[in-house]
C-alpha cells in the first residue's frame, strides 16, 4: 500500500485574500471571527487559504459590496 503524499497547505493574510475579486480584508475578519470562513488564527492574525475564500464566495453567493 503506498500512502499519498500530504498536499502543502499555502495560507495567506487577509489582506492578500481581499486581493481576489469578491472579497474584502474588513468582511474577511468578520467572517473568521463568526467561523463562515475557514481560517485559522496565528500568533493573533487570521489566515486563511485562497482556496478557502474562493470555495466561500461560490457556496455562499457572496458579493462585496464595496467593489
């Protein structure tokens, strides 16, 4: 049996996140801290993965409104 190799798991800031079109870094803390998006928090900062904030806004429809 050959086990698969574990995939590297790249987080990014927030800020970087409110870089992909549909989010922002102010609604991105608001939902980590209520626990809508996936995100883990280091040494007091959240992070989160790109893949994370895309599958976010495709399941749950969301639109900044500040674009």
């Amino acid at each position: 049996m050959t086990k698969e190799p574990k995939k590297s798991i790249k987080y990014i800031s927030l800020k970087e996140a409110a870089k992909i079109p549909g989010a922002s870094q102010g609604d991105a803390t608001f939902l980590c801290r209520t626990g809508e998006l996936r995100a883990v928090k280091l040494a007091g900062e959240w992070i989160t993965t790109e893949e994370w904030v895309r599958e976010f806004i495709k399941t749950q429809g969301y639109k900044n409104t500040k674009t």
